[in-house]
C-alpha cells in the first residue's frame, strides 16, 4: 500500500493506517482530498511560505558548536536552532500549514491538543493571525506544570480547556479533541501537533515540518558542510520527521532518534517506545509502537519534559526504526538536564528539555565518531518555556526564595487594594 | 416488538454490583447485553463511560476476567455482544480474541475502530469462531460507505443516531428515522442506539430498527446505586420500563 512518492502514504510498512470509528472518517477522507489538492496550489504554498518568512522568522540558523566541539575533541558539532522560530519551537511550521488548509477549506474553528503547551501556543498564535477561533485541550496535569504556556495561549486569545480524564496528560487531551471533532468536524478542523494519528495527520505534519531538513541541505551545501549523523528527539515524532524526511535517501548519513529515558526503566518511568520497551497497537486511530500492558491498555509515562512522554512513536519513524534506517537511543532526564548546562555554558544557547535530550545523544555520537566529522543536532525548541522546571531542578533554593518572594508580593498588592 | 439492547461494563463500579446489574439486566428481559471490555483511552465516548472504564480498570478487569464475566451471562437469555477497542483485541491477537469470545459463550463483537477495510482481519477471525461483527454507522456514513459495509454481509448494523460521542441525549426527528431506514435497506437488522434514555424514545424507534441500544442512561443508574442489591433493584426498574416500551 505505500508508494514513497506520493505525498499521502497513510501506510508506512505495517504501520500508519486510518483506524477510527466510521464517525471520523468522512472528515479525514475529506482533509486528504483538500491536503492533496493545497500541496499543488501555487497560491496556497506561496501564502504559506511568505507567512513561513515573516511570521515565524524562517529559515532558523545553523550554528557551529565550536567550543563544545572543541572541548569533546570528536566530530564538529552543528545545532539546528529550531527554537529560535516564532513561539519557540518547530511546531509553528506545522500549526502555519494546518492553519492555512482549515482556513481554505472553510473551517470556522480550530481544535488542539497540547501536552508541554508548545503545540498549544504555536496553534493559538497562527489562529490569532488568521482570525480563526481556537480551542485547546491540554491535561489537567500539564495546565498545573506548564502555567506559563496556559498564559500565553490565553493571550493569544485561545480558550484552553484542562481534560480531567485518564492520566490527565497530553494523550488524554488528544482523546478529548478527537471526542470534539465527532461531533464537530463540519465546521471544525482538528489541528493535530505531531506526526501521529490517523492518516492523512502524518503525513500532513512530516510535510509541514521537512522545511527544517530542506533548509538544512541548503544551509549545508552553502557552506561545504558534509553531515555524518543526525540527531533529533522524538515524542510523537513531528521534529524528528521533519528534520530527517528530505534527507532519507543520503544513506552515509547516520539518523539517530533520542526517546525520554526518564529515572529508570520500570513501567511509567519512561516513555521508550523503540528498543523493545513498546509493542505493536492500535490506539487512536494508527497503528505503531506504544507502550502497552499485555492486554492493550496504555501504560503511565514519565519524562522531564513534557513533550516527550507520550505513549506512542509516529507510525513513519517507527517504520524507520523497524527498518534500520534510524537508529534509537534514549537519554534519562538527568542526561538531559546536564546536556542542557553545557550548551547554555559553552554556546549561549538554551535548549527546551525536549530537545536537550538530542543534545545529551549529539555528546556521545559526536565523541565516537570522532574528529574530521560531523553531526547535526536539531534543538527543536528553546528553554525560556521551561524555566518553572529547569530552575527547580538545577538551583532548587534560589528558585524557592524567588517564588517565596513574588507570592508575597502579590499577596501585599492584593492587600492595597 | 423493538429490542434491547442494554450497555454494560463489568467491575463498574466493582465486580459484585457489576454481576447484580446484569443479572437486573437479564431478569427485566433485554434481547441483548453489550458488554463493554474497558479501554484507557476509549476515543468514542462520552464521559459517562470514560470515567466508568476507568474505575473498572482500577477495580482490576482484565481481558481475562471479562472473558469470564461473559462465561457467567451465557445462555441465560440475552445474546451477548462484546463491544471494546482495537488494541485490546490486537494486543491478544485478533484469532485469540474472537476464539476465546465464542468460547465464552458470546455470538458478537463491536470493535469501532477495526471498521471494514481497516479490519485487521476481525471479520474473517470471528467468521471462523462463529460470530458476527456488527459495524457502528453514522448519519454521515455516505452511500458508497454504507454499501462496501453492507458488502461484507453483516446481520446487525450498530446506527449511532447522530454524529459525535455516547453519552448526552439525541433528539429523534425524521432525519434520523430517514437515515434508519436507509441503513435497513441494506438487509442487515439495525440497532439503534447513542442518546436513548426514555421509553418514549424507544417507542419512537418502533418500525424503524430491530433493536434500540441504551448504554450511558444505564451506566448512570448503576453509577448512582448504593450497593450491588440497590443497583439490582433500580436497573431492573429502568431496564423494565424500556423493554416493555
Ligand atoms: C521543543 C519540543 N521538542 C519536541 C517535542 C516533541 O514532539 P515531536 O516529537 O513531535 O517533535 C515537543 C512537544 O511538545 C517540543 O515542544
């Protein structure tokens, strides 16, 4: 069933597919016909690539690793600096082109879900520039941990709507989004922030976001870089895709997948779905890799990231997986935080915890491959969004001191008036 | 004389009242007990449900055990028809599940999202066992949709009444009773369910279905019992009105 050369594989080897109740299957049918048809108008990709330009402030740069480079002693190290993309991560590149397609299909609602709030936010702010009314389902647990987030969508103008059911995290939210999109999906286009789901969102969204390998084979031919390896993180798998996809037939180049290794290996300690920690499943609406107990019910996950505990790999790159053609590795939440101090020491450069995972793997790759190589990180977000976190792990005190003293100033505000 | 078809979930809200609720449920009469397998993550309903599957899971179901909670119903009147979601028939194997329903003493299986051409084998499997898959349609479903269903021969139709999810009430109007009849058309035996609550409603339906499906009305009434005798007590009330209906 799958031919690589047509924009709309739905089925990638075993996986991928469209399993869904009958309900949502006139709508995606009908979102495959339009996505189709949007790929070859020229007006609807010139749109999309001058908003690519202004909005989001594309192409994000590639920047030489020069002292970490330097002080591993292995191969140059280049980091892709995805995060300096309006709203500070890929994932605008793929709510822009899912925003423009509801936009040309006449859809007078957005819907999404969102587990960290990145998707959330690029979602909210596209809607707000295209006038489209915004939706966003985000688990009651990630609106607590990720308040900063819940902000700025708010700003932006979207209703954020905590879901309470299930883990309360961004698998549940996606549930309570395809639960809207039932019974609303006249009106309504459901803006999906991963390269997951039923068919056409995989391929919809590895479309959207190949600008980011695109840009990096002409970043790389300008300046007479030759890539040895690649790495990028995955949760549901969009930057990862998006980073790999054009460069897929460039068999010499190593792509190495990092997955949340999370504080250990025991069940809901992790989110490795690859490398024999997931099974073979159905679960909302494709078929892939996910972490299951024997009899099919998703297990807990943990990362300390929010975008990268999710239960299951986007059908592609599990494909890709499978295949051998990406390689899988994982780094712990500790790796990731340690990784995520020496590039802000070393280059000035935050990565979001996501993508410090990446950063953790492109450590390792760059030591083993050693000098007169090199290796491409893809930091898929930047880490403003995470300081609520990273504070807390790295200076726990001076962070506590801090809040101490803003709630009480709050508290003294209240009290004036 | 309209069917019914009552929607259950065992170990909701614990293993004992969920065998009182069917036995209430077999006692008032129903045609048919839908036995819902819970699922963490079931994307095609409403709240009712969501919450009831998952405080089933953490009172301890399992495949397993809902197997045996089929075995305990069989042959005490209603046809029994597992309804859950595709990854736990995946998970256990498509052939295994279907062997081990048959052999529970189950004549279906509703999986809504191993739909036809997307079915991973179900209908063959359950060909095999000796079950029938009864494939959910909605008012949306197109004609060329309906007639690859109807292709494949299935003797009942689940016709969700409107689009959307379980749970809140559906207003039955000659649209809906329209698109019931083109369902029948194909031959199949339609059964009729999403937002019946009442007996009115039921009365409603007369003419246009074989069987009307109530399941998150019920899900409320055992939710709100007290203790498995008070669950009995009042679904055998409810379930009484709606079969004689
Ligand atoms: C910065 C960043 N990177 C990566 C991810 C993981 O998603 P994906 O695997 O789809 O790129 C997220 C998700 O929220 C994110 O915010």
């Amino acid at each position: 069933m799958s031919d690589p050369d047509r924009i709309v594989q739905s089925f990638f080897g075993d996986f991928g597919g469209r399993y869904v109740a009958e309900v949502l299957r006139a709508p995606l049918d009908e979102l495959e016909v339009e996505f189709i048809t949007a790929m070859q108008d020229q007006e609807f990709l010139r749109l999309y690539r001058n908003l690519l330009r202004d909005f989001v402030g594309r192409p994000t740069p590639l920047l030489y690793a020069e002292n970490t480079s330097r002080e591993i002693g292995g191969a140059d190290i280049y980091i892709k600096l995805e995060g300096l993309a309006a709203t500070g991560a890929h994932k605008i590149n793929n709510a822009l082109g899912q925003g423009l397609l509801a936009k040309r299909m006449g859809k007078g609602r957005v819907i999404a879900e969102t587990g960290a709030g990145q998707h959330g936010v690029a979602t909210a702010a596209v809607c707000a520039k295209l006038g489209i009314p915004c939706r966003v389902y985000m688990g009651e647990v990630d609106v607590r941990r990720q308040r900063p987030n819940v902000f700025s969508m708010e700003l932006y103008g979207a209703e954020v709507v905590p879901v309470k059911t299930g883990s309360k995290t961004l698998k549940d939210a996606v549930n309570e989004a395809l639960r809207d999109w039932a019974s609303s999906f006249q009106d309504t286009h459901y803006l999906l922030g991963s390269a997951l789901g039923p068919s056409p969102f995989p391929d919809m969204v590895r479309e959207f976001q190949s600008v980011i390998g695109r840009e990096l084979i002409e970043q790389t031919q300008e300046r007479g870089i030759v890539p040895d390896a690649m790495v990028a993180c995955v949760g549901g798998g969009s930057n990862a895709i998006g980073f790999f996809a054009p460069l897929l037939e460039r068999r010499e180049i190593r792509m190495i997948g990092v997955e949340a290794g999370g504080r250990g290996s025991a069940t809901g300690d992790h989110a490795v779905r690859m490398e024999g920690g997931g099974r073979l499943g159905i679960v909302q609406g494709y078929k892939s890799m996910f972490l299951l107990d024997s009899d099919g019910q998703v297990q807990d996950t943990h990362s300390v990231s929010a975008g990268l505990d999710y239960p299951g790999i986007g059908p592609q790159l599990a494909y890709l997986g499978a295949s051998g053609r990406v390689e899988f590795t994982r780094a712990s939440d500790q790796e990731a935080l340690d990784a995520l101090r020496v590039f802000a020491r070393n280059e000035g450069v935050i990565f979001a915890l996501e993508s410090a995972h990446a950063g953790a793997q492109v450590l390792k790759t760059a030591k083993e491959l050693g000098p007169g190589k090199t290796v491409i990180v893809n930091m898929s977000g930047r880490g403003d969004k995470d300081i609520f976190i990273t504070a807390k792990e790295l200076t726990p005190q001076t962070w506590k001191d801090f809040m101490q003293r803003e709630v009480q100033e709050i508290e003294a505000k209240e009290k004036q008036s | 004389m309209t069917h019914l078809m009552a929607h259950m979930i065992p170990y909701f809200p614990d293993y004992p009242t969920s065998l009182e609720a069917a036995r209430a449920l077999i006692d008032a009469g129903v045609s048919f007990l839908e036995i819902q397998f819970p699922f963490s993550d079931p994307t095609a309903d409403g709240p009712t449900i969501e919450a009831a599957c998952t405080t089933a899971l953490a009172q301890g179901f399992s495949v397993d055990r809902g197997f045996e909670f089929v075995k305990a119903l069989a042959g005490r009147g209603p046809e029994i028809v597992i309804m859950t979601y595709a990854s736990l028939v995946i998970s256990r194997g498509v052939d295994r599940f279907c062997r081990d329903a048959a052999a529970a003493g189950a004549s279906g299986v509703i999986v809504p999202d191993l739909p036809v051409d997307s079915d991973e084998g179900l209908w063959n499997a359950a060909e095999k066992a000796g079950l029938t898959v009864i494939p959910v349609i909605v008012p949306t479903t197109s004609e060329e949709r309906l007639q690859k269903i109807a292709g494949v021969n299935p003797r009942y139709i689940y016709c969700a009444l409107r689009t959307g999810i379980t749970g809140t009430r559906t207003e039955l109007g000659a649209e809906n009773l329209a698109f019931l009849d083109r369902a029948g058309r194909t031959g199949a035996k339609i059964l009729a369910g999403f937002g019946i609550q009442s007996p009115e409603q039921v009365r409603t339906l007369k003419g246009h279905v074989h069987g009307a499906i109530v399941g998150s009305a019920l899900v409320r009434v055992i939710s709100q019992a007290a203790s498995p005798e008070a669950c009995y007590e009042s679904l055998l009330g409810v379930a009484q009105e709606l079969v004689r209906a």
